[in-house]
C-alpha cells in the first residue's frame, strides 16, 4: 500500500522479471489494475519489472465518501508515488485511455522520471478526456455515450456483471469477434480483487481543468510510443495521429482490428510493439 496523500493509500504489486527495467502500468478511468490481460502482464515481464497499481476509488485503494475531492489531473503525481514506492528512479510507463492522459501529464512535468512512455487508445491533452469533438476530432461513439448514462445504476451483482460485458461488447468495436465469457472472466477478478461489486464511477465526475496543455507535448523528447486503435469507439482515429503529431519524439503504430479493448487476440502484437519500443530505448540507456 502506497500512502499520496492524507488519509489516501493505493494498492500496488510488482512481477516479471526483477533485474529488468522498470515499466509501469497506468490503466484507464473507473478500472482497477485487475483489468490489465493477465497475458500482456506476463508478456511484458519477460523483459521487464512490471508494477502495476489500483487508482484512486478503484480496486483496493482507497475509496472516496461521496463525490472525489480531486482532479483527474492530481491522479498523475500518485503514479511518480508508487514508483518511489518500489525505489525506482526511471521507469517506461505504459498508460491506456486515461492512463494515457496521465502519462502526457508526465511527460510535461516529470519528464526525468520516464525512460519512455507508451500512449494507447487515447486523445492528446487538449482534446477531451474521452474524446468530445474538439479540434475537428471524433468524438465518443453514440452508442457508447447512450451506454454510460446508466453507468452509476444501483443492479444486484448479475446485472453489474452483464452491464460491465455489454460496456466492453461496445468497446471491443465490431471487427475483432468477442469473447463474452473473456471478458466475464476478467470481471469476476476484478470484483474478487476489490472485494465489491460497486461500480467505479468517481473518475467520470472528478474535475478535468488543467488538462488543456496539448500545446506544451511539441516540446517533449522521451522517447514515446503512440497506439492507435482503429476501431476505438471513444478515441477513434484520427486521435492517435494527431496525438503522434504533436509529440516530436513520438512513432506511431496501429493493431488492426482493436478497439477500447485488450481481448487476448491483440496480446501478442501489442508486447511486440511495446517492448520493441522499450528494449530499443533501453539500449542507448548506459549501464
């Protein structure tokens, strides 16, 4: 348990392999670190220490009591926490959908701290959270949107759990087929790992001003890695590629067919991609 602020602790752990270099997780809004496929986890810590942690208000950290006093944008300072948790001074950090957020917050304000960051299914600082239209960019898929008005519902643990698979059928898009019972599976540790069946939500209501810096990525050097999912119903494309442009440093990739969704099919070349771009950096790190 990592202590970032009074009375506000995060659960965190750390697996693969301990003599490689650090790579953390930062997962998206309302999603414990249970939700990372237990594949990608392992798959990357064949080459890496892998630490992944529970946000604010999900998993087993703590729980807000009544709506977060905090911003989305004070969840990025928890991530530099739980790394000097662990006494880990430079880290690659992975972040998806708001986790990527959250890595773009780092990059323009701890830059020091990252050996290279990896930015997946999600739209640069400056335009939306979840993707709302600014810029000239798509925004959140209407059917998802109809979706999530009855995301903070009171359901017995039967309807949270059907609702959670609806919610990733419609984020998985409509190319790669869908695996209900994947999915299920993953719901259930995650429940079992929190301890509850309460829906997350506090990340859908936290405040989002001071996120308005895309501006401020073209002076960024980590070395970044952007990936776009061509089948995102919440950061559809061109948000990848416009995220990718304002980053000098970034390079681009897309895995065909993915969604909102890590379903195990895009396991695989998804820790290619990721740890081609982290074994490339950690190749020009002296020793």
């Amino acid at each position: 348990m990592v202590e970032v602020a009074d009375g506000v602790q995060l659960w965190a752990e750390e697996s693969g392999d301990p003599e490689g270099s650090p790579l953390l997780l930062v997962m998206g809004a309302n999603a414990s670190s249970a939700t990372w496929p237990t594949g990608l986890v392992t798959g990357l810590g064949a080459h890496h220490r892998v630490i992944r942690y529970d946000h604010r208000d999900t998993g087993r950290s703590t729980t807000s009591v009544g709506p977060p006093t905090y911003a989305i944008r004070d969840l990025a300072p928890d991530a530099l926490a739980v790394l000097d948790a662990f006494g880990v001074d430079r880290a690659h950090v992975l972040g998806m959908s708001m986790g990527g957020t959250l890595v773009q917050l780092l990059l323009l304000d701890a830059a020091h701290r990252l050996l290279s960051a990896t930015l997946l299914a999600t739209s640069a600082l400056g335009s939306g959270l979840a993707g709302d239209g600014t810029d000239g960019l798509p925004g959140v898929s209407d059917r998802l949107l109809e979706l999530w008005q009855s995301m903070a519902d009171d359901r017995d643990e039967d309807a949270e759990l059907a609702w959670r698979v609806e919610h990733w059928r419609v984020l998985n898009g409509d190319v790669l087929p869908f695996d209900a019972d994947e999915f299920r599976a993953m719901e259930s540790r995650a429940a079992t790992h929190a301890g509850t069946w309460h829906a997350p939500t506090a990340h859908a209501v936290a405040a989002q001003d001071g996120l308005d810096r895309g501006h401020e990525l073209r002076a960024v050097a980590v070395p970044t890695l952007v990936v776009q999912a061509p089948e995102d119903p919440i950061n559809p494309p061109p948000h990848g590629r416009h995220l990718a442009g304002l980053i000098p440093s970034a390079t681009l990739v897309s895995v065909p067919g993915m969604g909102h969704a890590l379903p195990g099919s895009v396991v695989p070349e998804l820790v290619a991609a990721v740890t081609h771009h982290t074994l490339s950096v950690d190749r020009t790190v002296p020793s």
